[in-house]
C-alpha cells in the first residue's frame, strides 16, 4: 500500500482565498502534478477520495474548491439545495478555471513533492470542459487532460472548448454517458469533428447503459462497472503521457 501525505490548504488567488486539497505519495517525489476539478455538487469526501485513489499510483494531486468567490464550502449532498448548486456553478466561466489552475500549477512548481513541468488535468460534469481548456490555456505544462461526463464542450460562444482544441498539445480523453440531457450526442459529434479537424490526439468513448454522473458512488446514476473502466482509462492516460521519476 502507498502511504499518502495529504494536506488541506489556502491557495491566494487574485479573486480570493482558494481552499485546495493536496495529497501525494508520502515518499521522496517529484510527482507529476494531476489537476482534479470537482463536479457540481461540491467538494466532499468522496471528491477526496478520488484524489487519494489517483495520488496512490504516483502522482501529486491538487484538488481545488472552484466556489471559493463566493463560499468556502459547498456540498449539495449535505445541503440538498440545487438552486444554489446551479447559481454558484453558472457563476463560474472558462476563464475562472484555468486562472485557478494556473495559481495551482503556481504552487506546485513551490513544492519539492511535485513535478508541475508535466501534468494532467481531469474534469467531471461541470469541469469536463475546464479541462480541456486548462490542457490549451497551460499546453506547456499539461500533457493529459481528461472529461468525464463533461457539459458544454461545444456550444455557441468564443470560449467552447471545442474552438480551443488547436492549442491543446497534450492527449484527451473524453467519456459519454449514453443518456445525458447536459450532453447530447449532437454535442458530443460537434466536439469529436472539431478534435478531427484540428488533429488533436486523443478519443471520445461512449458507455452504454449510462447516465450524467455515472461515475460517482454517491450520485444517483452510478454505474459501478462503467466507472471502473473510466478509471482504467484515465489512469492509462496518465501513465502514458506524464513520465514518472
């Protein structure tokens, strides 16, 4: 078993005090740095437990909660307020989510543990498409970017994800529930054609027999093989393209 150090933390931010979670391999690093990005309905402990199950394979994990402009907390499951899930996440924007992963990567390239000239990013629901932005607003850093379940990676604004896909560098992948109303097969064609037009390196993978947030144990979709394979593959991904020391 691979013993962590974890910890939890304030990274300052231009916006505010952003609380961060930090774990990785209690052994002498550096880690390639994973950049986990919450779902919507918060940071909780099955967040962090994710982040342990990805630092346990070698990496440096820093999991940053993405509502801290307005609340330093938030987690629909204890809340059960979908109103305020739904306000906070249409408060944040693109440009919010590769700011914050900027000031993380910033701390990263502090710590002896970690290694932030090579990274990955993965994203569920609500952050799918902040990763992919992430992966082309940080392509000298981010060599593997990850969307689960993704929402809006191709809709009709400047910023979509699917017009950023030239300045990714790194590979992706992007997993589909069969059944999502947040993300619609139409949506999904018009991201893959634009990942055929531009050459990005990576695959988009339907999972039959699935719902929006099938990953997550503690969601009402949770399709425990499918989520198992989504964790085969990101961890692929990440063991592919970020070399470890």
């Amino acid at each position: 078993m691979t013993h962590l150090h974890e910890e939890q933390l304030d990274i300052t931010t231009p916006d505010g005090d952003m609380p961060t979670f930090v774990v990785h391999p209690a052994d002498a690093g550096p880690y390639p740095v994973v950049l986990f990005q919450m779902d919507a309905p918060g940071m909780r402990s099955e967040i962090h437990d994710m982040c342990r199950r990805v630092a346990a394979e070698g990496y440096y994990v820093i999991s940053p909660m993405l509502y801290y402009r307005w609340v330093r907390s938030y987690n629909l499951f204890e809340t059960g307020d979908r109103d305020r899930m739904f306000e906070l996440m249409n408060g944040l924007s693109n440009a919010m989510a590769s700011a914050d992963a900027a000031a993380c990567f910033d701390h990263a390239d502090n710590d002896d543990a970690a290694d932030a000239t090579q990274c990955g990013t993965v994203g569920y629901c609500m952050s799918g498409p902040f990763a992919i932005v992430v992966a082309a607003d940080h392509a000298e850093r981010v060599q593997a970017a990850a969307s689960i379940h993704g929402v809006r990676l191709a809709v009709d604004a400047d910023d979509s994800p699917h017009h950023r896909l030239g300045d990714v560098t790194g590979e992706i992948y992007v997993a589909c529930a069969e059944t999502d109303e947040y993300a619609p097969p139409e949506m999904i064609e018009k991201f893959t054609a634009a990942m055929t037009a531009t050459g990005t390196a990576g695959q988009v993978e339907w999972y039959p027999g699935t719902e929006h947030g099938f990953a997550f144990a503690e969601r009402p979709h949770y399709v425990p093989d499918a989520s198992e394979q989504h964790w085969s593959r990101i961890l692929d991904l990440f063991n592919r393209r970020l070399v470890q020391q």
